[in-house]
C-alpha cells in the first residue's frame, strides 16, 4: 500500500509539472518583445493575452476529463471483458461521430444551428452516440447472457459500416461542406470545443462516483462471473450498467476531444504493472493520472515542434507499439 500511495505522489507531481510546461512553452512563444508602446494598443494585446490563457485553461481542463473517463472506461471495460487487450473504442464511437457530423451537413448544410452551435451539436452528437451504443445492448444483451464478443464484432462492424457511409455522403457533397466536415471530425486539443466543456463536468461527477460506487463490486468481478455471481454480485445486472456508463462517458470524449484509441490500453496496463494490484480504486487513481500526463505533456510537446502533428498521433504509435507487445507476452505466457 505504501508503494502505491508513492507511485500515486510521483505521478501527481509529473502530471502538476507538465500542466506547468505546458503553459510555460506558450509563454515563451508569445511574443512579448513585439507589445505595443501605445498604451491603448497594449491593453488590447493584453485582453487578448489573457482570453488565450483562459482558452489554454480550458484546454488542459478538458485534457483533464478525458483523461479521467478514458482510463476508467477502459480499466472497467477490461474487468468486463476479462481482457487485458480490449478498449471501448473498439465498439466504434469514433465512427459514429463522424457520419453523425457528416449526415447533419448532408440534410442541413453547415450553416445548420444543429452544427454551428456547439451546446445542440454536442448533444446530437452525445445522445446518438448514446442511443445507439444503448440499442446495442438491448439487442445483444438481451435475456441476461454474455455476449460481449459478440457485441465487439457488432461494433466493429458498424464501425465499418459508418465510416462507409461517412465516405459515400462526403463525396456527394459540396467540396466547401465536406473541408467543414473534416475540420469539425479531425478533433484534436487545440482546435477542442471548449464550450462544452463545463457542460461536462457535471457528467463527469456522476459518472466518477457511480463508477467508485461499484469499485468493489469490480474486484469481485475481476474473479470471473461465475465466481462473482457465488459471492453475491448481480453479474448481469451490474455490467450492464457498467456499459451504460461506458457509452456515456465515450460518447463525451469522442465529442470532446475525438478518438485517442491506445490512450487507455496504454495508462490502465501500465498501472497493472506498477501497482501489481487487481484493485479499481488505486488502479483507477494512477491509471488516470498517467493519461493526464500524456495528454498534457504530449501537447505541450507538439505545441513546441510547431503543431508538426497531433498528440493523438504520437500516442496511437506509442500504443500500437505497446499493444504488440502485450500480444506477444501474452501469447508467451
């Protein structure tokens, strides 16, 4: 215990100082020695100043919540899955954000207060994300049997499906719509839609302590479902609730700062390794810190080599790496 509550204090630390670089590189960038000697003309840059600081605020808070609801959902959904290997990404959230934008542009054009504005398109986007990962469950859930393999090869499939018609609808429309539809699908932090995101974090609450609520409930769970259900846990009952939070808190993500699909293969399994531990709550704990950390010191990276890339992108090269592997140490074990 006390090493986990050391490893939990270090990584505290690095996550603080990286939100710290993170800032420090934008300051160094600004440029101060071009101010204005006109007084007027340097309260007009400094007003600027500060709402870029606030939207740079906003950023590493919304960093913050994805990273939370990622390493969660994932850590839970390998406790489902009894699978070290899987994430929720692969039920294909990140598809259906994009034929939702794409089929929104197609009946209503971009100038559409259903894509404008950012609270309803959020909440579009949200809640058919939700409805449909929901009609998932019910159809393939149904009469309290697992099906989770069954329910994975459904979701890629409609991955595949959704991306296709994504691709059909794209070429059938206005060059001018389809660069909209490409600038509002390729989510990364620095162009994240930052009014939502206290919109979120009442979400974001509810979610972490229905989650922490059932953390026990998850060690147990952890045994098998078998094992579980002689020891008293509602199996069926539990993880398909389990999964509502899962659809729920992905579909925010997504629609907050798009698909990072190896973000939370990478934080929950590394945690395992450090911790040694099968327990939710310090898994929980360390697992999120981590993907704060990369999230946020990855950006701070990509925001000094000039926007050469994306943090999505260095992280999916990190994780298929590390999913490798996991693959061969598992086949060995």
């Amino acid at each position: 215990m006390k090493n986990h509550k050391r490893t939990i204090f270090i990584f505290s630390l690095l996550v603080v100082m990286s939100i710290i670089i993170y800032l420090f590189f934008w300051m160094i960038t600004t440029p101060y020695q071009l101010f204005p000697s006109d007084p007027n003309l340097r309260e007009v840059m400094q007003k600027a100043i500060v709402n870029i600081l606030n939207r740079k605020f906003d950023q590493v808070l919304g960093m913050t919540i994805s990273a939370i609801l990622i390493a969660t959902t994932s850590l839970v959904f390998q406790t489902l899955t009894e699978n070290r290997i899987l994430t929720p990404s692969l039920i294909g959230f990140d598809a259906i954000f994009v034929t939702v934008q794409t089929i929104i542009v197609f009946f209503f054009t971009s100038s559409s207060i259903f894509y404008t504005n950012p609270y309803i398109n959020f909440l579009v986007s949200a809640g058919l994300m939700i409805f449909i990962s929901l009609l998932m469950y019910k159809l393939i859930l149904r009469n309290h049997k697992n099906h989770l393999v069954f329910l994975l090869l459904v979701g890629l499939i409609l991955s595949t499906l959704s991306r296709s018609l994504s691709s059909f609808l794209q070429n059938i429309i206005d060059p001018m719509e389809f660069q909209s539809i490409v600038i509002r699908t390729e989510v990364t932090v620095s162009n994240m839609n930052t009014s939502i995101i206290y919109m979120t974090i009442p979400i974001l609450l509810i979610i972490m302590i229905l989650f922490v609520k059932n953390f026990k409930t998850y060690d147990v769970m952890t045994l098998g479902e078998s094992q579980a259900i002689g020891l008293g846990v509602e199996y069926q009952k539990k993880m398909t609730f389990a999964l509502i939070y899962i659809a729920i808190a992905m579909s925010i993500t997504t629609a907050l700062i798009g698909p990072i699909s190896f973000l939370g293969l990478i934080t929950v399994n590394a945690s395992r390794e450090l911790l040694k531990t099968h327990k939710h709550l310090p898994l929980f704990i360390l697992s999120s810190l981590m993907a704060m950390l990369m999230l946020i010191l990855g950006q701070a990276i990509i925001v000094e080599t000039g926007y050469v890339t994306t943090v999505s992108v260095w992280i999916s090269l990190v994780g298929g790496i590390y999913m490798i592997y996991l693959l061969i140490k598992e086949n060995q074990g």
